[in-house]
C-alpha cells in the first residue's frame, strides 16, 4: 500500500471515529457508536506496518513501577479533550497526585490556555478532535516556548514516525492508571536527562534590570513577589523555565542560571 493511500485511509478514520464519538451523545443512535469506532480500530489496526521500527511508546500493562507521588504535588497538568468524560477521567487521576490541573477542550483552547500564562509541566494532548488536532496543536504550543512533557492520548497507532516523535510517550485510548503511572515514570526521565541543559533555556530575552530583580528576590526566597514577577513576563522560553524551577522550588536553579547571563 502506498504512503498516500495509507495516509488517506488514515484521515478518514480519524473523521470516522470523530463523528462516532459526536453520535455518542444523541440518544437516538448512540447504540451504534461503538460499533463504528470499533470497526475503524480495527481497519487501522490491520493497516499498521509492523515491518517499520517505530519508538517504543507504548507502555505494557503488565509492568511494575515504583514511583515516588510527593515529586509530582503542585505540578501543572493540562487536559486536552474534547470529550468531557475522558477530562474526568484524566482529571481525577491527576488529581490523587495533588497535581495542579486545567482543561481544555479544543487544541485552540490549549494554546489559549499557555498565552494566558498557564505554563504546563505536563500535557496531556487528545489526537483526534475537531478544528485543530493535537499533532497542530502540539507543534504550535512548542513554537510559542511550551517545554512541557507531552503525552500522547489516542486509540490510533498507525501514526508516522514523524508525528508519534512530537511527544514523549503515546498512550492507548481507553487508558488504565498502569498506563498513566508508566507516563509519569518516563516524565521522571526525562526531567532528570534535561536537568543539565536547563540553563541552556535562560536566554537573553530579558532585562538586566529584570534580571537582577529577579536575582534579589529568588536570593531573598521571596517565592510569592517571584512567582507574580515571573506571572507578569510576556511568554517566552525564559518565562518557562523560571516558572518551572519556581514550581519545584529550586529558587538556587534560578540564582545560577540569571547569574550566568549578566
């Protein structure tokens, strides 16, 4: 089969399943709705190249992870979905981590949600979804200075390597709490790999009279007057990282880094 034909295939599955889960909601003919999704699961799953390597993004539901729940209090979640339950669902598991959590129902919203200043440390990106999709919405977010850990939520696996390489990890539909667990052990990882580049994000996109504001603040452990300063940047790949070494209360991260760029 060739890659056009495969492609075209592929996006009308995507509209297949789109318009099964709209119908999900009329009472009328929701009864098919899942008959429909599962047929096209199936054609796609039929269509999937296994003779191509693809990265192992997909987490074994059989596998046993020790993961320390305290690293993940105060950290900043977004959902993008635009189907309700599924929030829920992502919500209330996020929420046992006593993660901070916003929502977004469309990736236009998502982006929205990061010019308005929420600077997520993880997202949670829905692929299918009406208007802009999460493969446009995530290449978008990381344009604007998003340095997030973005997870992949989808039923589909015949992705090329290209669009499964814009995330971290790609995770099934419907999804398990093993499966979330298993995302969160990888955002450890990766955090860990990037904490020795992270003052490479600091750029000079700021003041240096902002800067040494800054300084003075984070050297007082002012984290409330630091956190509505760094509110207040215009966003930025500065603004993200301050914001999320503030988060992790790593005021030193932020001496050093400001430090090295006056």
């Amino acid at each position: 089969m060739s890659e056009d034909v495969r492609n075209g295939v592929t996006n009308y599955l995507h509209q297949i399943i789109s318009n099964a889960e709209f119908i999900e909601k009329s009472s009328e003919v929701s009864h098919y709705a899942d008959k429909i999704k599962k047929s096209a699961y199936r054609i796609d799953a039929l269509m999937v190249d296994r003779a191509e390597k693809k990265p192992e993004l997909y987490i074994s539901k059989g596998e046993q992870y020790t993961l320390n729940l305290k690293k993940f209090s105060g950290l900043n979640v977004m959902v993008v979905d635009d189907l309700d339950d599924n929030i829920k669902i992502m919500k209330n598991i996020f929420k046992t981590f006593s993660c901070n959590i916003h929502s977004a129902n469309s990736g236009e919203e998502a982006i929205n949600l990061f010019r308005n200043g929420f600077i997520a440390d993880i997202v949670c990106m829905d692929i299918i979804m009406p208007g802009m999709d999460g493969f446009t919405a995530t290449k978008e977010l990381k344009s604007i200075g998003s340095s997030a850990y973005f997870i992949a939520v989808s039923a589909l696996k015949n992705q090329s390597h290209d669009d499964m390489s814009l995330f971290d990890i790609w995770l099934p539909k419907p999804f398990m709490l093993e499966h979330i667990i298993g995302a969160l052990v990888g955002y450890e990882t990766s955090k860990n790999k990037m904490q020795t580049k992270e003052n490479d994000k600091f750029e000079l996109d700021i003041s240096d009279k902002l800067k040494k504001e800054i300084l003075y603040l984070a050297k007082d452990g002012a984290y409330s007057a630091l956190e509505r300063l760094i509110d207040a940047l215009p966003n930025s790949k500065s603004k993200v990282f301050l914001y999320s070494a503030l988060k992790r209360v790593d005021l030193n991260l932020i001496i050093t880094a400001v430090q090295g760029s006056l």
